[in-house]
C-alpha cells in the first residue's frame, strides 16, 4: 500500500487538526469538489505532527492523505445539491442545547451510524475506511455563496447529533478554510511571478537553471521531518523534489553549462584591441607599425629564440591569451545561449517542453509588417486568404522530401541519453505556414479528445472584407484547426502549446521561433494568451540581446585575428 502523502500547506493542516480536536473525532478532513471528482486536500488527525510524519496513537495514520477519488465513490454526493438550494445563512436556534441529528440539509450532512445507513455502506469511502461510523459534514462557500468544497468528520464510534456551539464553531472555521484558499490562489500567483523574474534575471547574469534559486526558496515542511531532520537529508529531498516539479538534471550538458569558451567572449571592442597587440608584440611588431626602431623579441615575454618552436607557450603567454580568439566558435555559442533559454523557459513555466527551430529561412514578405501593425482581424484574414511565400512555393515543387527546420535549443521535462533533436521535426513548409498565420504569437489549447479550441479563436465583426461572413470565418477556423493539427503531430502529446515567432528588428528578419508545450496529463497547465505570451516576448528581448552581444565578441576576435595576420605581412 502506498504511503499517503501529507499536506504540505501546514496552515490548512492545523485547521483540520483543530476541528478533529474540537469535535473529539478521530479524523477531519478538507476537500474541494468538481463535476466528477473530489479532491482531497488534508487529512488531519488529533495526534498527527505538523512537520513530520510522526503519529503518537497507531490508529491516527494517515488514510487518504492528499489524494482524489470519484465523487460518486464519497460520502459528499448525497448532500452537494441541496448545499446548493441554500439562499440564506442557518438559523440560530434559541435553545443553546440544541442538537442536530441525522440528516441533510442545506448547511450540513450528518450521519449517526455509517453501518445502519444502506444507501451509504454501497460507498468506496465506507467500504475502504478505517472503522467508520460517525460522519458529519459542512459546505465551504466563497464569498459569492458558490460551493467549492467541504469540511469533513469522521470518528469510529457512532454519535447522536452535533451540538448548536459545534455546528457554530465549524461554520466559522469552514469560513477561515475558505478565506485561506483563496489567499493561497493569490500567494501561488506571485511565487509564480517570482519564479518568472527570477528566471530572466538569472539567464541575463549568464545561469541556465532554477534549481539553486529554487532550493532556497523550498518549503521546510515539505521534508516532512521536523526541526531534528539532518541538512544533508534535507538537501538531497529538496534535490528530489526539483526533479520532480522540472525533470532531471543530468551531469555537464552543454544545455546546462556555459562552455569555457563561451566565459572568455570578451565584453567590448577594446578587449579585443588589445588582443591583437599582444598578437603583434608575439610577431615581433611594434604597437607602432611604421617605427624606426626593431622590436627586441628577447625581452618579450615568451619569445625566447632557443625555445622549441613547437612548444606550448606559457600559460599567460599573449599567444595563450589570444588562442579563445582563434577558436572562437559562433554557431555553439548562439546555440548555447538557445539552450539556457530552452531550460530557464521551461522551468519558469512549468512547461513539459521548450524548443527554438531556426527561421532565418522564412521570408519577411508581408509578415514583419502585419507583426508590427496587425490587428486581430487582420490575422484571421491573413489565415483564411495567406499567400505562399518564395520559399514555400520553392520547397514546394522540389523533389524529394520536404526540408527540415534545424533545432537550435530544446529542453525536455525528462531528459534522457537520446537525442531529442531526431525526434522533432517541423518541415520549413509548416514553419512558413505558421509563421505566416501568427506573427505576433498563438496558444493553442486541446480538449480531451484531440480536438483544439483557440483562446482567440471567435470571429470579430468586421474580421474580413469577404461578402460572406459565414465562409470567411468557416475557413479561418478549417485553417486554425490545420495549423493546430501541425504543431500537435510535432510535439505529440500536448494539451495546450504556445508557438511565439522571434523577429531581429535589426537585420529586419525572422530568427528564430519558439514552441513551449504543458502535457495533457499536466494538471491545470494551460498558456495564457496575454500572460505568457508576454512573458516570452521580454524573454525573446533579452535572447536577442545575448546573441548580439556574442556576435559583437565574435567580429572583434575576427578583427584581432586580421589585423595580427596583417601586421605578419607588414613585418
């Protein structure tokens, strides 16, 4: 039997405590309700531990933990709807000896005996739970009156009713549960956007991942082993956990590490200048070119004339200095900074996937100013009615199978030894295509049945200059849906994928572009039109700037490397 997992939110943890211990019942739990399913958010118990896993009495473990099961499996099912006829708060009895008993109604559920009730003992949760005999249980409200979920008792011995003060009490407590659920929606909104910053602030500095961030940052609860748990152990379950929420790091990538090479480009032209001097001092030349006097090679550093000429030279020799200069490659260092990206994107997001393919190749006919100036209207317009481009039209009516676009970064939720780039493959023909169709960005979302919806996908008055609206947004939506089919046979199993063309304002041509992509399976990950999309626009600003930056280093090691070769001739 598995272990159950405890609550990691130890605020909600101790309120269920506390109803436990309130109410004398062995366990109290906390659960939030959809259409098919019931969510189990704590399970408290009178003796359980807030920060480990320690139980004084053997019969408070843990059953559910934090754990789902289908709602028609639960005891809940029966009482949700009327909990949905309630139109006022409960009435103050003026009996303080009031007791509620058995029954239904529009602010509780309380059942006696689980074992005399037939309707109940044909439930999973009955059948399953340990002992069980008393059940009591209240709706939790939001502020608008809706129903998300409820506060739940469950004790081993059976009971005549709930008192007028405990009903009282549980209400108010069931209140504070939901007040707390909702700050923890906003709390888990700004972690969001602190993981979001962080990850651009830590690509800008030159870091590929999250996880050192991410470590210190960790709840200390979640190691479940209280204020006595050794660091050592603390760090290696933190370590796991990241594993878990972003895949596994493997050992020196060259997605995860910036190479040598890469630390040594050099930060401005006047680095490189100086480079070629020191070039120029090795060749025996003056910083002067055209001086009277010869260059004494025996009191440059490193040039002894008895030396091997084939030996190394020393380690600070000018030769040394200037050898990164010389073997500066620019296609790694661009796909290095493409693979940081890869990953801090990733990771940011809580995507499943995150690839650059090169799109150098597509033409700026009509794109870059609908990118600059379009509206909505005129992309669906573009979608329905696009023209081909000289590259498509040109791959199109060659023989032989299509081109593929070259993947220039990618980094996985699971990364493994096999090659990720053999498996993606996005043909130049749908790039142009896609590229062609949404020039500022699209998320696409997928329904359970493989089907694609689009956040933006509706028509808008005036969307075409067609005669026939009905026909102009029929084939714009065909046209979606051909387009969405593209990106879910590349990635595979999607339920939502952002595709975001990265546009070079200075060479006034597409670079590159960039497809993110949550599982199905990913719970509530869908991409927002506007958040996301936005967020990776200011990311795709600051991966324009690092490569202009290697750029720049690469032409000033160019520079180097043709002015020493030229003063060699002048010499």
């Amino acid at each position: 039997m598995p272990v159950p997992a405890a609550c990691h939110d130890t605020a909600l943890a101790a309120f269920a405590q506390l109803a436990a211990l309130r109410l004398g019942a062995r366990r109290a739990f906390i659960t939030i309700l959809s259409s098919s399913t019931e969510y189990v958010l704590v399970e408290a118990t009178k003796t359980m531990s807030l920060q480990s896993d320690f139980v004084a009495n053997p019969k408070d473990e843990g059953w559910l933990g934090t754990s789902c099961f289908a709602r028609s499996d639960g005891l809940n099912d029966f009482s949700l709807d009327e909990w949905r006829k309630a139109r006022r708060l409960r009435e103050i009895p003026g009996d303080d000896q009031h007791y509620y008993t058995q029954g239904t109604s529009a602010h509780w559920h309380i059942i006696s005996d689980l074992r005399h009730t037939p309707s109940v003992t044909q439930r999973a949760f009955f059948q399953r739970a340990p002992s069980p005999r008393f059940y009591f249980a209240i709706p939790l409200r939001v502020s608008e009156g809706t129903v998300i979920g409820s506060l739940s008792i469950l004790d081993d011995e059976p009971r005549y009713g709930v008192s007028a003060h405990d009903m009282s009490f549980c209400e108010d407590l069931g209140d504070t549960i939901a007040l707390h659920l909702q700050s923890s929606i906003i709390r888990s909104q700004r972690q969001r956007s602190e993981r979001l910053i962080q990850a651009l602030g830590i690509f800008n500095s030159g870091g590929s991942s999250l996880r050192s961030w991410w470590n210190k940052q960790d709840n200390p609860s979640m190691n479940r082993g209280g204020r006595h748990l050794n660091k050592t152990d603390d760090n290696k379950q933190s370590n796991a956990r990241f594993d878990v929420e972003f895949g596994v790091e493997k050992q020196r990538l060259a997605t995860d590490i910036r190479s040598d090479q890469y630390r040594k480009v050099p930060r401005s032209s006047e680095e490189g200048n100086s480079q070629a001097a020191l070039e120029r001092v090795r060749e025996g030349v003056l910083s002067k070119d055209f001086g009277s006097h010869s260059a004494d090679r025996s009191n440059i550093a490193g040039c002894d004339e008895n030396d091997n000429a084939n030996s190394p030279p020393p380690q600070d020799s000018p030769q040394a200095t200037a050898e990164p200069f010389r073997k500066f490659d620019l296609t790694n260092a661009v796909n290095q900074s493409y693979s940081r990206a890869a990953k801090l994107l990733r990771e940011s997001l809580g995507a499943s996937g995150v690839v650059f393919v090169d799109a150098s190749h597509i033409s700026t006919t009509g794109t870059a100013t609908r990118r600059r100036s379009s509206t909505p209207s005129d992309e669906k317009t573009s979608t329905a009615t696009g023209t081909d481009t000289d590259t498509e039209a040109s791959e199109s009516g060659a023989a032989g199978p299509p081109k593929m676009c070259k993947v220039t970064g990618i980094s996985t939720f699971l990364e493994t030894e096999d090659d990720h780039t053999a498996r993606f493959e996005l043909s130049r023909r749908d790039l142009s295509t896609l590229i062609r169709a949404y020039p500022r960005a699209k998320v696409f979302s997928f329904m359970r049945s493989g089907d694609a919806y689009s956040s933006s996908e509706a028509s808008e008055p005036g969307s075409s200059s067609d005669s026939s609206p009905d026909a102009s947004q029929s084939r714009v939506k065909t046209q979606h849906s051909r387009n969405a089919r593209i990106l879910k046979n590349v990635v595979g199993k999607g339920g939502s994928i952002m595709f975001y063309p990265i546009f070079d304002d200075k060479t006034e041509r597409w670079r590159s572009a960039l497809i993110i992509w949550a599982k199905a399976s990913s719970v509530s990950r869908f991409f927002d039109q506007n958040e996301d999309v936005t967020y990776c626009s200011a990311f795709a600003h600051s991966l324009r700037a690092d490569q202009a930056r290697i750029e720049t280093a690469a032409s000033d090691a160019a520079k180097g490397t043709f002015i020493s070769s030229i003063s060699h001739e002048l010499r």
